[in-house]
C-alpha cells in the first residue's frame, strides 16, 4: 500500500513538472498523475536504450518520470494537434 502511495506522489510530481515544461499541455491533477505514471514507464524502457542512467532514489525517480512525462505530453499533444 505504502509504495502505491510513493508511486502516485511521485507520478503527480513528474506529471507537473511535465506540464511546467510543456506549456498548455496539462491534464489537471488526475491526468498529471495518469501522465506522470505513463513517463515513468516510458523513461523506464527508454532512456536506458538510449545509455542515459539517472541515480536512483526518490529524485532520480521523479526525474526520470519527468523526463519520460515530457515525451509523453509531448506526443499527446503533437496527435491532438493533427487530428
């Protein structure tokens, strides 16, 4: 129970710190968390393709799913944009 508390704290996190960087991209605080998970498995089969290792720990988590988030948000909006 505690790590499903840690993993959505730290998915809202990434989530708004992916909607910071991506201007106008925010899903309010439900979408952010839903955001903020989806980087965090994006970035986790990512970036280590890619050679790009983050520490570990609570900050190097909310990096990573930051990082991943902003793909995310990224993506979304490049699909809302042409559809």
């Amino acid at each position: 129970m505690e790590s499903l508390i840690v993993s959505l704290l730290i998915g809202a996190i990434a989530g708004w710190l992916a909607g910071q960087v991506v201007k106008g991209a925010g899903f309010g605080l439900v979408g952010n968390i839903i955001v903020g998970i989806l980087g965090s498995v994006v970035a986790g089969w990512l970036l280590p393709k890619i050679g790009l290792f983050i520490g570990g720990g609570l900050i190097g988590a909310i990096i990573n799913a930051a990082i991943g988030g902003v793909i995310v948000l990224l993506v979304l909006s490049f699909i809302r944009k042409n559809a």
